[in-house]
C-alpha cells in the first residue's frame, strides 16, 4: 500500500484563480489546471527568492517532494503560456497556514514576515 500524501503548508490562497489569454474565445479550449501547492511552490522559489530546502521546509514536505512539484507546476505554465490555454488554479493536498506562527524559519510567509519587519522597525523608532 502506498505511503499517504501528506498535506503541504500554504500561506494563503491566490487572489487570483483564472488567468485567460487575451482576446480569445476560451469556451472551446482545454484549460490547464494548476494545484495550489503547485501554485505556492512557484511562488516560493520564483517570486520569493527561496531556495527549494527553503521551500521545503516551510511547506513541511522534502526537497525532492518540492522538486517534483516545482517541475510539474512549471511544464503547466508554459504548456499554458506557449499553447495559448486557460489556467486555472485549484485543488491540491495543503493545509492553509494558520497564521499563529510568529516568523517562519525561511522567511517564507510574506505576512508573517512583514509582521515581524514592522514590529522590528517599531523597535528601532523606541
């Protein structure tokens, strides 16, 4: 029998869900479906700058979970991007963060990292 799945830490979900190509009829296409663990994992390495240990850590899952995540996550990417198709964020194994950490080890939830610069900065003015 195989190993459960375990649940991947998510910061929060995406604001936005549906990306569409411009000036197309999408109704008659097939649409990339892309997970929210998929998604964080992307925003992670590309957008904050972690490394994938970083990443790993923070989403409580190994390096090699993440790297077959990441993988995954970029071929939809360009599968939507150079095909022209719809892409659709949802679904996936995660827990949302429960906002009761005080700082992520990596630096990784970008909320509770600014809560903790803007309390550092109150600190200084002091």
């Amino acid at each position: 029998m195989p190993r459960p799945k375990k649940c991947r830490k998510v910061c929060c979900l995406p604001s936005i869900s549906e990306f569409v190509p411009a000036g197309e009829n999408v109704s008659c296409r097939d649409t990339v479906v892309m997970t929210v663990d998929e998604y964080e994992t992307v925003r992670l390495i590309d957008n904050e700058g972690f490394s994938q240990e970083e990443c790993s850590g923070y989403m409580n899952i190994a390096r090699t979970t993440v790297q077959q995540i990441y993988d995954g996550a970029r071929k939809k990417v360009a599968h939507a991007l150079v095909d022209g198709l719809p892409l659709k964020i949802e679904g996936g194994n995660y827990r949302l963060c429960d906002g009761k950490e005080r700082y992520c080890n990596c630096g990784g939830c970008r909320r509770h990292r600014c809560g903790c610069v803007e309390k550092e900065q109150e600190e200084e003015h002091l």
